[in-house]
C-alpha cells in the first residue's frame, strides 16, 4: 500500500466513514484481502447487534420506569438527505400567490375555463398507441381523439386553439413503445416535453377495474419547487375542478427524485364483520381498500419551454441534461 493510500485510509478511520470495502481495498493480495474483509465484516456485525442489544434494553427500562427512551435513529436516505433548493416553496409565500395569479393557468384557477384536452399520436400510431389512448379517454372524460394524419404540431395548435381546446397532448412511440409526451397549454404555452416509461396499460393490470367515464380526484404530491409548483398547476388543469365524488375514482401524480408516477385508481369500501366482545353476531365495520384501473406509467420532464411548440426559437425555462445529474442528493421538481 503506497503512502497516499495509507494516508486516505488513515483520513476515513478518523472521519469514521469508511466502509469494510474501503478499508479493505489498498490490500493488493486476493486471499489476504479476502480474509481481512471477512474478519472486518464479523465484527461490524458483533458491534452491530451488540448496539442494537442495548438501545432494546434501554429502551425496555424506560418503558418500565414511564420516561421517555433512547432517541430512535432514522436511517438516511436521497429523500431526506436532499440538497436544499432555493427554490422550494415555503407556506403562503405571497411571491407565489402574485405569480399564480398572473401566470397561463389562472383562468382555469379562477373557473373562467374548463379543460378541454385534445389527445393526439405521432404521424404511424401502433395498435398499442390506440389501447393507451383509450385508457387515456376514461380518466380524462374531458379529452377527445384527433387523428394526425401527418398534421405538423404548429398547424394543429393553431387547429385546436381556435375550437376552444385548452390543451393538446401528444404522444410519441419508436418501435412500438409508447416513450414520449408533449403537453401544449393553449393559447399562450407553456410546453412540456417528458420521457414517458414502465407503461403498463389496464389490460395488463393484475385485477384490475374498469373506469367510468366520470370526472376523477385529482392528487399531486412532492411537487415543492417553483419549477415543480408550475408543473403542477399544468397537470391540474387538465382535470375538472369538481369531480365526481360518487364514482370515487381519483388520479395521482406522485413525484419522486424528479420521477412522475402516474396511477388511477378507484375507493372500494367493504363491509366486514368484525367481533366485539359480549356482541354475537359480530357488528359490520366498513373498511375501505384501493382497485387500480390503470393505465399506470412514469414521466420524466426533459424541457419546459415558454410559450407553445417552437423547436428553432423557442425559449425555454427548463432543459434536462446529463451533467445535471452529478449529485444524486438534488432534486428539481
């Protein structure tokens, strides 16, 4: 082992971060290396259980004596580790609040518009494209099929701007795989292209229920950026603002690590007989479970430009790109 080597070594013993793998590394001899890192790996494990021994034992005396036992350890993980972004939302942010007010979606926020989406393919949809579309048209009632034949998306925003639509979606496919969406709000934008991924069309779905064509809840979650709030209120005007309670049908958006995942389901509540004491029969509870209806897929935002689809001049508020991946602990959305 080099004198670099041993000093690294020596800088992660004092740190006390330094892994069995680490410590083991600069060992150039396989068997050697072998035996060591078994032995490492022993004793972390001893110290492991012994700790852990201990916090259970202390924690049992506490409970015994009525106090309050040992703090107990969260484990690290991406999400709480995150790198603060200067850009997250805080509560009742008045900034916020201005912006909203004046941004492309506060017509449909103030109830002056409803949705009207038109759902649309690239120019030689498969047979696959057309199962996906109709799932699409049950948990968007609001939306309806236009057939591209060729149409260029420019000419088809116009189209659909002067019949009233307030959104076009547009999906793409290469060899056969659903991989892209580009979302147009209308008149003014703004336009977002993600990565679509892990599709899995209701058909598919183990169980799976079949969606009335009701107006579903709506559940956006994690989306705690500016960027991310924007994103939000574009996929919220896509859906009605008074849906429909009865068919208890309800659409998520969940963002995780900047990925979307999309999931429809519908509230089933069932009545089970559950037995109380000195009760006979048993008295009905009612308890309440989910039944997925599908489609179920996975976005990922590539770009979000201002204004509607301009692939040469376009400006745009957001590009994803490879380097911006470098720390796994930072978040966008």
């Amino acid at each position: 082992m080099s004198a670099q080597e041993q000093n690294r070594k020596r800088k992660r013993e004092e740190k006390g971060k330094a892994t069995v793998g680490q410590l083991t590394s600069g060992i150039k001899n396989k068997q050697v290396r072998s035996d060591q890192y078994g032995k490492l790996r022993h004793k972390a494990k001893k110290e492991k259980t012994a700790k852990r021994k201990k916090r259970q034992e202390e924690q049992l005396k506490a409970d015994q004596l009525g106090v309050e036992g040992p703090k107990r350890q969260v484990p690290k993980t991406i999400e709480n580790t995150r790198v603060k972004d200067v850009t997250i939302i805080a509560p009742d942010d008045d900034e916020v609040d201005a912006d909203d007010a004046q941004d492309e979606f506060a017509e449909y926020f103030s109830r002056q518009s409803s949705p009207n989406v038109l759902l649309t393919t690239c120019y030689k949809p498969s047979k696959l494209m057309f199962h996906f579309l109709a799932d699409m048209l049950e948990v968007l009632p609001c939306a309806q099929f236009f057939k591209r034949q060729g149409t260029p998306i420019k000419k088809m925003v116009k189209y659909a701007a002067g019949r009233g639509f307030t959104d076009i979606a547009v999906f793409n496919e290469d060899k056969k795989h659903v991989n892209g969406l580009l979302l147009i709000h209308l008149p003014a934008g703004p336009t977002a292209h993600f990565k679509l991924s892990s599709l899995k069309l209701s058909k598919d779905i183990k169980g799976h229920g079949r969606a009335a064509r009701a107006k579903p809840e709506l559940v956006l979650n994690n989306f705690d950026t500016r960027l991310g709030h924007r994103l939000g209120r574009m996929f919220a005007s896509l859906f009605h603002q008074d849906p429909s309670f009865r068919s208890r049908q309800v659409a998520t958006l969940h963002n995780q690590r900047d990925f979307i995942f999309f999931r429809h389901h519908r509230y089933i509540f069932e009545e089970k007989k559950l037995p109380k004491k000195g009760q006979q029969p048993p008295a009905p509870a009612v308890g309440a479970r989910l039944q997925e209806l599908g489609p179920r897929f996975t976005l990922k935002l590539r770009s979000l430009q201002l204004g509607t689809f301009d692939s040469k001049e376009g400006e745009f508020e957001y590009v994803h790109k490879s380097k911006m991946n470098v720390n796994r602990r930072r978040f966008y959305l």
